[in-house]
C-alpha cells in the first residue's frame, strides 16, 4: 500500500515548487538536513541531502522564507510524505546575499571588523604584495600607479584566481605566504568589477580569515565603488578600486625628495637664524660689558679727578693754615726779647761811642773850668795831687775802680796845667 | 624594515624641524638635534636613493615549492588553475 502510494506520488509529484517559513530545523550528523515548511494553513515534511547541503551557500535558519524546488515522496518506514529538496532559495534576497548577510553577522560577533584590530598602513612601504590576478585590469592599474608615484618600489605579485572554486583558498594561501616571507611591507588584494558572483570568492569565510590573520596590513580593493565584500570589511583599509589602493599604500616619490629637502632646508635655515640671534645676544652682552668696563673707566677717572681737587683743597688748605702760622710766627717773633735784646745791643756800641764823645765834651768842659778856676785861685801850680780817671772794661757797666794799667803819676806841670796829660781808657766791652 | 625606518627617520625630521622653528630650546640642545636632523635626512635620502625598482612575482611550482621571480607582462600563465 506505501508502496504504491509512493510509486504514485513520486510520479505525480517529480518536481514542485513550493513557499514557505522553515521550522524544526534538525541537522544530525549524517550531513542530511530535516525540518518543516509551513505557511499559514499547512505544512509538509522536507529533506536535504548532504549532496545539496553542501552546496547552499547560505546557512538555513528557523523562520526563514524560502521558495524550493524537489521531488515528493513517501518515507515507508514512517510512511510518511516529504519533500526532497534540490534547490532552496531565501524569498526577497538572492542566496549569495542572504549568506553575505549572515556570514558577516557572524565574522561580526566575533570581532573581526572591529576598529581596533586595524593596523596603520605604512607611509613608505618598500616592498608592496600584491594579490590579483596576472591576467586582470587590476594588476595593470595596479602596476602603473605604483610605478608612477614611486618608481624605485618593489613590488612582487602572487598570482591566484580570483573567481571561482578554488579562488578563495589560493588568496589565502597568498596573503599566508606574504607573511611568511617577512620583508613585504602592506599587501594590496582584490580584483577588477564584477557581478556579485564574481566578486564572491572576497566574501569567502577563508579569505576574510587570512586577511584578519595577516601580520602585514591589508588594503582591499575589490571591483568598483559599490562594490563592498567582507574583504573590504576585515581588510585595514578599504580601497573603492585598484588604482585607489595603489594611490592609498605609497606617497609620490618625487614629493617625498622635495619634502626631505625642504625639510633639510627648513633644518639650515632655522639653526642659522637661532645661531644669529644669539650671536646678536653675545654681541649685546659684549657691548654691556664693554659699557661696564667704560663707565668704570669714567667713574675711575672721576675719582681721580675728585682726588686730585680733594689733594688740591687740602694743599690750599694746608697753605692758608701755614700761612696763618707763619703770620702768627711772624707777629710773635716781634715781640721776641731776644731780639729786642740784641738789638737793643747792637746799638750798644753807638751809644757808648755817643756817650764817649758826651763825656769827653763834658770832661773837657769841666776841666776846662777848673783850670779856670784853679788858674784864678792857684796861678802858680797845680801841686801833686792829679785826678786820675779811668774807665775800666772788665764788666759791663761803668766802673770807677782803679786801672791796674796806671800811668806813671803825674810830673811837674811845670805851671801849666796843659801839660798834665790825662789818659782815658775805654774799652768796649762788645 | 626599511620602510619602518625611513618612516620614523621622516617623522623624527619633522619633529626636529619643528621643534626648532618653536626655538625655545638653548643653543646647545638645538645643535645637537639639528646635527641628528642633519643625519637623519642624508640617511633618508641615501635610502631613497639606494631603493631599485623591482616588480617580482611568486609563484608556487608543482611540488609546493615556493619561488620569486622577475615579472614580465606574459607571465599569466603562471597562474595558479585551480
């Protein structure tokens, strides 16, 4: 009975399509996949052999809306209908998008876009890898850029397919490979536009890997502009076309000279204006030195001047006083007894000379009248006895004392007093 | 690496550059970095200037063997088929 139920149903039902949501998703071992599609008002059981599994570039979830095409038939051990699937597409979206879509939630939760994980492209690199195809646009857009900005670049290429089967492993392996060798500073990988399907080996769980693994910074630069595959998500930057990941992973050699010789430039100018400027600070310093040592010089020279007016002050000073003392010296010195002494002595001679002369005017007056006299009363003689006069110079002064010098006594006038001789000795006692 | 090199040989110039143009630093500090800055650009030039332009390909052969050599545009073939 299943069996002719079966026989039936297999030939009436040999290839359908059919609409619905998945459910009781089951995916044992086997690599077989079972579960249930249902829409609103009814469901029906449905298989997945491995064979087809494999192929499903998206994974099946729960709830997922899917249009397939397969073949009814009757399970007799449970004898029970099902649908063997060969095809299964999601409703609204292609099946390479829906499993873009999931695979890039995933690579997602895992991390692998994360902002932080992106390493910094280097601004110099020497040697660039670069993943493509020989026979694409890309490498050649690629090779121009690279040899027009920075014509001493090295380069080196690792060929791979870039569509197809095996396509996403050998750009693993690439990228692996680039690493390995160990002197390649960034990698640039991608390949010219392309329909969805073409660009699909860059969406591949594989090449997203090699690109998260990679130790040398990655440039994507698959298809053009609109073009976004998870290569361009996981890579470190993401160029929009080939040409732009040239342009984005090496500067223009030219300008990098003329920079290193600006800056060199720059380098000589600034150190030759601060040399400059702190000659003209040693100059200044100089210059106030030189104002000190000829201030000082002044100042040397005003005190000199000071002194010398000072020295002078005090000479005229000094002068005045010995002045005034020589004044005073000279007032006391007229008054000095001494002198009045010696000259009071100095006219001693004179006087006595004077007083002499006095004298002997006044004695021969006074002998004059006594001989007038004694002629009056004595005419006949005059007699023995004579006056004897003397002067004596022993000692200052006046003396009457006898002369020890004496004169023979007198003789005879013989009657005339004329010829008594009178002697007078004076002696100066200067 | 080189490239690391002449990077930071670059950005330690700009920096000297710059650090001289502020010329607050005294005498004896500014001429010892402006005669590192002096070395620092003849060194990046001679390494522009020793850099040669080589554009290699590599290419694994069939027993796995990984090799380098000098491309030329006919080299398609030596893609990889699947």
């Amino acid at each position: 009975m299943t069996g002719l139920l079966r026989t039936s149903i297999e030939e009436r039902f040999s290839d359908v399509w059919l609409e619905g949501e998945l459910s009781n998703l089951r995916a044992p071992g086997s690599g077989h996949v079972y579960c249930t599609l249902k829409d609103k008002t009814s469901q029906i059981r449905a298989v997945l052999f491995r064979s087809t599994a494999v192929r499903l570039r998206f994974a099946l979830q729960e709830g997922l809306q899917v249009i397939v095409r397969g073949r009814l038939t009757v399970y007799e051990p449970r004898g029970e209908y099902q649908i063997v699937l060969d095809t299964v597409e999601p409703k609204g979206i292609g099946a390479l998008q829906l499993a873009f879509e999931q695979l890039k939630e995933r690579l997602a939760t895992e991390g692998l876009f994360d902002q932080d994980r992106k390493k910094s492209i280097p601004a110099f690199p020497r040697t660039v890898g670069v993943v493509t195809s020989l026979t694409g646009a890309a490498i050649r857009d690629i090779l121009a850029v690279l040899r027009r900005r920075w014509p001493t670049l090295h380069i080196l290429i690792v060929p791979v397919q870039v569509q197809g089967e095996s396509a996403g492993r050998q750009i693993a392996e690439a990228l692996t490979a680039l690493n390995h060798l160990g002197f390649v500073d960034v990698i640039i990988v991608g390949r010219g536009g392309g329909s969805l399907e073409d660009l699909w080996s860059f969406n591949e769980e594989i090449v997203v890997r090699a690109i998260a693994a990679s130790h040398v910074p990655v440039v994507s630069a698959v298809g053009h502009e609109i073009d976004v595959t998870l290569a361009d998500f996981v890579a470190d930057l993401r160029a929009p076309t080939p040409s732009a990941a040239a342009e984005a992973v090496v500067p223009v050699l030219a300008e990098t000279v003329e920079r290193l010789r600006e800056l060199k430039v720059r380098l000589g100018q600034v150190m030759l204006r601060h040399c400059a400027f702190e000659r003209r600070r040693l100059d200044a310093g100089i210059r106030g030195v030189t104002d000190v040592r000829f201030r000082l010089q002044e100042a040397a020279q005003r005190t000199d001047d000071m002194v010398d007016r000072l020295r002078e002050m005090v000479q005229q000073l000094l002068a005045a006083g010995r002045e005034r003392v020589h004044g005073v010296q000279r007032d006391l010195s007229g008054l000095n007894p001494i002198l009045a002494i010696k000259q009071g002595l100095a006219t001693v001679p004179q006087l006595s000379k004077r007083l002499e002369g006095q004298m002997g005017m006044m004695l021969a007056q006074h002998r004059h009248r006594i001989h007038a006299t004694l002629a009056q009363q004595y005419p006949e003689s005059l007699g023995d006895s004579w006056t004897w006069l003397q002067y004596s110079s022993n000692g200052p002064g006046w003396s009457n004392s006898p002369s020890s010098e004496r004169r023979g006594g007198w003789t005879g006038v013989g009657g005339s007093i004329g010829k008594r001789a009178i002697e007078l000795h004076c002696h100066a006692g200067v | 690496m080189a490239a690391v090199k002449f990077e930071q040989a670059m950005a330690r110039l700009e920096a000297i550059v710059g650090e001289l143009e502020k010329s607050d630093l005294p005498l004896d500090e500014s001429l010892k970095i402006f005669e590192e800055g002096i070395r620092l650009s003849k060194n990046c030039l001679k390494i522009l200037e020793e850099a040669e332009h080589k554009v290699e390909v590599l290419v694994q052969d069939k027993n796995g063997k990984k090799r380098i050599h000098a491309y030329s545009p006919d080299d398609a073939a030596d893609e990889p088929s699947s």
